[in-house]
C-alpha cells in the first residue's frame, strides 16, 4: 500500500492506493489518486461522463509514451480528451509534468464504450462487485486487452 501523511504531529496518514497501481516508467510517478482526480476534472470540465479508464506504458521510439483506453458513452472529441487529460495531469503532479519534456514523450488515448470494459471482464471471468476493472495494465493483462480490443477500437 502507498500511504499519504495528512497530520505528522497526530501521526495520521491517508491509505492513497497501492504500489501496482502507480504508473512510473521515467520517475513521472503517477499513482492512481493523480489518474482518479485528472478523469473527474476532465469530466466535469468536458461535461461528459467517464466510468472506466485505465493506463499503460508503452515504448515510442527509444523513449516511453502513456496509452489511455477511456471509456465514455458521451460525444466527445479524442483529441480534446486526451489533451485535457494530459494537461490535468501536469497540474496535479509536477513530476509527471517534468517527465513530460523529457522522456515521457507522448500521450495516446482510445475511446471505448464502457460496454467494451466490460465485455473484457467478462472475458476474463471477473464479473461483480469485487472484481474491478485495473487502472494500470501492465504484463500479461496488456497484452490480453491489446488482443481484446483489435478491430473493435472507436477511432
């Protein structure tokens, strides 16, 4: 688990996440809080809805990009998304927004349908409650969500 400290001299901490949902290819260290709170922004400000994303790094050339698979039912422009998503980010993490002009050289986004999410979970026989969708793909699991959503991609 990662844990935030809220009050030193109380010694009260805030549980923020765990380890393997933090995204750090280059020392941008972006954990799942920072991914949660730039998605609820961008959705208010974008007035969309968004009830599944997830993340994955990815090699670009000889330096690493972010893949965002998101999911919304609303009309939205990718493009748009991707960049308010993006500039979110540097707002709410100052490494990430270094790691952005220097090895952290691209952003890429896919807009699903959170039916898509879904149907992947569905797949993998993880269905309720206490199976959620991850935030951050990485291994095997990218590997099968890439195999999942070949032809079916909303460009």
């Amino acid at each position: 688990d990662t844990v935030r400290f809220v009050d030193k001299e109380n010694c009260e901490i805030i549980i923020t996440g765990r380890t393997k949902h933090f995204l750090s290819l280059v020392g941008e260290h972006l954990s799942v809080d920072n991914m949660n709170k730039a998605i609820q922004l961008v959705g208010e400000d974008l007035n969309v809805s968004i009830p599944e994303f997830t993340v994955a790094g990815v090699p670009h050339g000889n330096f690493f990009a972010h893949h965002w698979y998101v999911a919304c039912n609303d009309a939205v422009d990718a493009e748009q998304l991707r960049k308010a998503i993006d500039e979110k980010l540097k707002e709410l993490n100052d490494d990430y927004a270094v790691e952005r002009n220097s090895a952290l050289k691209e952003v890429f986004l896919d807009v699903l349908t959170e039916q898509q999410f879904l149907d992947f979970m569905a797949a993998k026989g993880k269905i309720g409650g206490q199976h959620k969708f991850p935030r951050v793909l990485k291994g095997q699991m990218l590997e099968d969500w890439q195999r999942f959503l070949k032809g079916t991609l909303i460009k």
